[in-house]
C-alpha cells in the first residue's frame, strides 16, 4: 500500500506496464473485437447526427441518441480500445485530502506484448478524424445559424477530444510539455531537411565538376 501511494504522489504520472515501443509489422488485427467497437461507437454517434433529422423531428429525441453514441464511444476507448490497441491508458482518481490526480500510462519493458501497426492506425487515425469532423460540424451550426446543434457538437468535440488529448500525454510523457515536444519535432525535421539539402547541394556539385574534368580531358 506504501509502495502504491509513493507511485501516485504526483498530480501527474507516466506508469509503465509493458513493452509500447515494440511494434509488431506485420500488418494483421490482433484484437478484431476491439477494432470493431472503436470505430462502431463514434461511427454511429456521426451518421446519428447527420441523419437523426430524417428520422426524428424531436430535438431532444436526437439529442440524447447521440450523447448516449458518445458516451458509449468514450468509455470503450478510455477504458478497452486504448489498453488493447496502443498500449495506453489514462485515469484520474480523487485522493483523501480532495486533489484530483492524473495518471497517463504507457506500456514500456521487456514484455512480449507487441503492438500491431495496422490496429495502432485505426486507433489514431479514428480519433484524429473524427475530431476534426466535430470542429466541422462545430463551425457548419455557427455559420449556417443552427444554434441549438451547437451544444451536440460542443459535446462530441470536448469527449472525443478528452481522449485526444489523454492519449498523447500517454505517449509523449506526462512531465513533458506538448507545445515543446511539437517544437522539438519540427526543429528535428527542419535539421534533416538541412542536411538533406546540403548532401544533394554536394551531390550536384561534385557531377558538375566531374563533368567538366571530363570534357576538359576530352579536348
């Protein structure tokens, strides 16, 4: 008990519980469960509000399908499709003097679970897409007048984003700041397409002086 209490001390902590780098390539569906129900839930919770109209003329009616297609959506990739599909998790717990702590796991060691590249895709690609077609559907109810769809796309925005922004934490490190790690990565690729400029620079360069030697030779 000690031991667990030492582990959670901080607000925020990245706990290790298996092998998260190890990537298997081979590009199969270990967990085809898994993969359906990530995709299912937040696949239904979009077609619902884009097609709830021609169903139900009842606001409320819609309204609750999809928060409930939402919240179904949520808690399987919280709680499952994480765990299974990338090797994350994230958490939070109240402790006895009433501050909340945050937990950002990830799968890190010498395990032998690996991840498949083709399920951690779907994982990322899913969550990633479907963020960016709630700020669409955000932005469409402002510009087209539809106030009262606002609070649907407000809602489908911050779940499907909570876990966005909880599953990287998970994989960048929860000491580490987001806006530096993005600064890191650019500065990384900026530094490779330096070089890789330079090398075809020097490349060219030393064609065209052997070229001219040749031709020099030539005459």
């Amino acid at each position: 008990m000690a031991s667990n209490r030492s582990l959670l001390e901080d607000s925020e902590t990245t706990l290790n519980f298996g092998e998260e780098e190890d990537l298997d390539r081979e590009k199969r569906i270990k967990h085809p469960v898994a993969v359906l129900f990530h995709v299912l839930f937040r696949g239904l919770a979009l077609l619902a509000y884009l097609l709830c109209g021609l169903f139900s003329s009842s606001f409320i009616t819609n309204f609750v399908v999809v928060v409930i297609l939402l919240c179904m959506d949520f808690w399987t990739v919280k709680n499952v499709t994480g765990r299974l599909l990338v090797g994350l998790r994230w958490w939070n717990y109240v402790d006895e003097q009433g501050e909340s702590h945050w937990i950002y796991e990830s799968r890190k060691g010498s395990g032998t679970i690996k991840i498949s590249v083709a399920e951690s895709r779907i994982f990322w690609m899913s969550l990633v897409v479907s963020q960016i077609l709630w700020v669409f559907f955000c932005f469409a109810t402002i510009f087209t007048f539809s106030f009262k769809w606002i609070m649907v796309t407000v809602v489908g925005f911050l779940m499907n984003g909570a876990n966005v922004y909880g599953y990287v934490r998970c994989k960048v490190g929860a000491k580490k700041s987001l806006s530096s790690v993005a600064t890191s990565f650019l500065s990384t690729q900026m530094f490779r397409s330096m070089l890789s400029s330079a090398a075809s620079a020097a490349t060219k360069t030393d064609g065209s002086a052997s070229e001219s030697k040749a031709s020099a030779e030539t005459q």
